[in-house]
C-alpha cells in the first residue's frame, strides 16, 4: 500500500513539475481557449441580447475546456514516449490502475490552472456576473473537468501506438463525452441566466429538468466514467 501510494505521488509530481517547467502545454492551452472565446465574442457582437450573450459564453467554456483539455491529455502520455519512458512506467511495481489515476489528477491539475485563466477572461468578455453562485460554478466546472479528464486520460494511453493519434483522440473523447455535455451546459445557462432553475417540455433541456438535476447528472457521469476507464485501464494497455 505504502509503495502504490510513493508511485501514485511520484507519477503526479513528475508530470506537474516537467509541465511548469517546460510550459509546452499550458501556453498553448491558454492561447488556443483565448481563441476560442474571441471568435465567440466577436460572433455574439450582432445580437447581444440577453440571452443570446450567456449561450455564447457557455459554448465558449466548454468549447475552450474541450480542445484545450484534449491538448494536455494527449500530451499525458506522449511524453512518456520520449527516450522509452513508458517502458520504465510499466515496469515500476504499479499496477495499471495506479498509474491511471495518477495521471488523472496530473490532468485535472492542468485544466483546473487552466480553467482558472479562461472563466474569469469568459466571465469578462461576455459581461457577465456570478457573483452569488460561485460555489455552484465551480462544481459545475469541477464536475465537467473530472468527466473531460477521465475520459481523455484513458484514450490518450489507448491512442498513443496509433498513427491518427490527435484526430482519433478528439473523435473518440468527443463522441463519449456527448451525454455528459447536455447537463454541462444546462448548468452553465442556468449560472448565466439564459435559462430558469426548472424546465419543462420536450426538447435535451427540458429532459434534464432543473439545475439541482443537471449537477446529479454531472455526478453520476464522472463516477461511471472514472470507474470504468479505470476498469479498463489495465485492459487496453496490455493490448
């Protein structure tokens, strides 16, 4: 137990530390989100309504955290290609689900120093206030940055020995994280105001239902998509 736990420690302060020192990553994350949220911005210019403004920055954010999230993940364990690192990783006395989640929390590191550069640059480009939800904003992102990383962090691994390694991974990630994304976003527009706390009617939006709901479809997700991508973890890197 004590020497999974030294492991587990070891991998996550190893891949923080060649992070902020290198800044391969995280810059261009940042310069990719800030992108993203311009041409967003600049979109919403025509019809600045109520309404239309929260929409927009709520697709900013999560377009942002998407794209930007598949750059760190990826990146997860493509540096462990260099010099026959992944070697040396499989052969440490870890098993495979250790190392999964320790590159899970490097992630969820990474797109949370990441998240805390584009909200407020979102929050201020779009004029918006959240001033007495806070606390409901930042589980809501928590939630989506768990769900984002561990799903990523497992295809990242599985895509590695691939030759479509970027295209695959963003197809694959994208299409699995799907259903998370309709309760993500039904929370954000309920921050923003674009969208009262209930919902009724037909339509993805009105299936969620309220904004208490969407937060307990959010952690529903994260906790079958942590379990299972480190269920299969030890699975697909065998094969």
């Amino acid at each position: 137990m004590k020497s999974a736990w030294s492991g587990f420690k070891a991998i996550v302060v190893k891949d923080l530390v060649i992070e902020l020192r290198a800044r391969q990553v995280l810059p261009t994350m940042i310069v990719l989100g800030m992108l993203i949220v311009f041409i967003l911005r600049l979109v919403s210019e025509p019809s600045s309504g109520r309404v239309e403004m929260p929409m927009m920055a709520a697709a900013a954010l999560w377009i942002a955290f998407l794209f930007s999230g598949l750059l760190a993940q990826e990146r997860s364990f493509g540096v462990e290609q260099q010099n026959g690192c992944i070697d040396g990783l499989w052969s440490a006395p870890l098993d495979a689900g250790t190392v999964y989640l320790a590159k899970l929390l490097a992630n969820v590191v990474i797109l949370s120093i990441f998240e805390m550069v584009i909200v407020p640059a979102v929050l201020l480009s779009f004029s918006l206030r959240v001033t007495a939800r806070w606390l409901d904003l930042v589980i809501v992102l928590a939630l989506g940055n768990l769900g984002i990383s561990s799903v990523g962090t497992l295809f990242s691994a599985v895509v590695q020995l691939t030759r479509t390694r970027g295209a695959l991974l963003s197809i694959v990630v994208l299409v699995v994280l799907m259903p998370m994304l309709i309760p993500a976003s039904f929370a954000l527009l309920v921050l923003f105001g674009a969208m009262p706390e209930e919902v009724a009617g037909s339509g993805a939006m009105a299936f969620v239902g309220s904004f208490r709901v969407a937060q307990g479809y959010l952690l529903a997700f994260d906790a079958v998509f942590v379990v299972a991508c480190w269920l299969l973890f030890g699975v697909v890197v065998e094969e």
